[in-house]
C-alpha cells in the first residue's frame, strides 16, 4: 500500500502531479473507495488528499453523498483542463521508458466474463513475465460497455462486427457459434433436424435485457429467423451453457466456450448444417491520439495469443 503525501505538503511539482492523478481517479471513479483501489491507496489518504487538494486551490471539487462523489461545476472545468495534460506527462513517461527498453502503466480492462474468467489468467500473467512494470485493473462484465464513457483504457468485445465513430477499434479474429442442447434434452424432446423444428424446442437467448434474441440460420442461400428466449433468457454466457448442460433447451453460443463440454458429452451440437453469422473478437480504445506503448504491445499480444486456439 502506497503512502500518499499531497504535493502542497510537500512543495515539489512532481507532488502536484500526483495531486492531480488523485483527484482525476476520484473523478472517474465516482468514489472515494473506488479511487483508492484503482490507486492502490487507503480511503482515509484518498479523502485527506482530495481535502488538502480543495483546501490548496480554494475550491470545492467535489459533492460528497453518502452514495457518490460527483463533481462540481468547478471540478468538471478543473479535471477537463487538467485531464488532457496529465495524460500527456503519462505518454512522455512512456516514451522516455519506452526508448530505454520498459514497458510499465496501468492497463484498465473490460472483457467479458466468460471469456475474461477462462482465458485472461494466462494472458496477464505471461505478459507480465515479459512486461513487469505494466499493472492491471481488470472489470468483467457480459453489458456492453462504453470505453469513452466508463474510462477503460481497453475493452475486449466479442460482438457482430463493430460500426462505433467515437471509439478506436481493431478487429483481431472471428468467432464461429453453434447450436448445442444436452443429450437428456434431445432424447426427452428430439432432435431438431431443420430451423422450423425450433419452434416446438426451448431456445435458450443470450441477451443483454435477458428479454430474448432473434437467430438468424442460413444454409448455403437459405436463411431463416427463429425467436429464442420465451421460456429462459439471461445475459450471461456461463449461466445460459450450463442451463443448456443441465437440459433446460438448446443454447446458441461461441463455440471456445463450449468444446470442453461437447468433447465431454455433457452437449451434443444440433443442425450444423445451418450457421448463425460469426462474430468478431475486437478491442476498443478511448480516441487516443497515439496509443500508449503499454497498450499495443498487450494488444499484440493477445492477438497472437488468441490466434494459436480453436475459436
């Protein structure tokens, strides 16, 4: 744990810096709590420093509630100021580290929980063999997330191929989906041998509102639309694979996610005749000017790492 000193109490710029790093986590953070984990602080040093910090300039920054720190009008003027500056001392710093052979910084990521859970332990843990000096704050969630917004320096999406304007992308790989239903489910209610059978079958939807989700099916020139997600639907992955183990319907997911279970026997695949489109596995990036060094050597390297399964 960091022992944090405020630049005002220390008179040194490079105190001020810190200051200012400080004060754009609780900004982004919304909380006190949020900013200490993301810094590696107690709460108490984040509250005295956000304090000291107020107490320097004269001016209220932030509305405290016992909910949520949001800033004030002064402190939104402040941090969009002071924002853009700090992040150029962060892209000098990584230049200079960069000429010298370092890589370091923090990465904050998104990824999905399924794959997050199985595949990221290993994709972390052999870059920072390679790249020590880079940390890693890492949120999983199935929502889709906002990489502008929500201030993640990458988000790992495994989606329908991107369109978005605001953000940077890069599309690493195809991800092919199957149909997949537990042989107690086929041999209770048959198998379904075209996508018209599907509607007499629980067809289990991944979707974000946990509401329900067309499937689009084709087979050379045919193409035919089944609606899934009237008798169960959730919006996570992990979840709807083992309702689909546990024989409660046919689930239509990545196949990554379900090989184990099918080399196992615990599902069986259905109609692989007929193919939902692919989605892409891609990262998305803030509107950087230049991405930081940290950023695309972890980017390439989960792009080699993901090249070398059977997605």
């Amino acid at each position: 744990m960091r022992v944090y000193t405020t630049g005002s109490l220390r008179g040194d710029p490079m105190g001020e810096i810190e200051d200012l790093r400080l004060f754009l986590a609780v900004a982004r953070e919304g909380s006190f709590i949020g900013a200490s984990r993301a810094l590696n602080m107690t709460p108490p040093s984040v509250t005295r420093g956000i304090a000291a910090l107020e107490a320097r300039l004269g001016v209220q920054l932030f509305v405290r509630t016992t909910r949520r720190v949001s800033l004030t009008s002064a402190g939104a003027t402040y941090a969009a100021r002071v924002g853009p500056v700090v992040q150029d001392l962060q892209l000098a710093t990584e230049e200079l580290r960069e000429r010298h052979g370092e890589t370091a910084g923090l990465i904050r990521l998104t990824a999905p929980l399924a794959f997050g859970a199985r595949l990221l332990p290993d994709i972390i843990g052999q870059f920072r063999v390679l790249h020590p000096g880079v940390t890693f704050s890492v949120a999983l969630s199935d929502r889709f997330v906002d990489t502008v917004d929500d201030s993640f320096d990458l988000a790992i999406r495994i989606s329908r191929p991107p369109k978005e304007v605001l953000s940077i992308w890069r599309k690493i790989r195809k991800v092919s989906r199957i149909l997949a239903a537990s042989p107690i489910y086929l041999a209770t209610h048959g198998t379904p041998q075209h996508p018209d059978d599907l509607s007499r079958h629980s067809c289990i939807a991944h979707d974000s509102g946990a509401m329900g989700e067309m499937w689009e099916l084709t087979s050379g020139a045919a193409l035919q639309r089944v609606r899934a997600g009237q008798v169960v639907a959730g919006n996570n992955a992990a979840l709807l694979a083992g309702l689909a183990r546990n024989g409660q319907g046919i689930v239509l997911l990545p196949r990554f996610m379900l090989m184990e279970d099918l080399s196992a026997g615990r599902l069986v695949q259905v109609l692989e005749d007929w193919t939902p489109p692919d989605l892409w596995l891609t990262l998305f990036y803030p509107p950087y000017d230049r991405l930081p060094a940290r950023l695309t050597r972890f980017s390439d390297f989960v792009a080699n790492h993901v090249d070398q399964l059977d997605f």
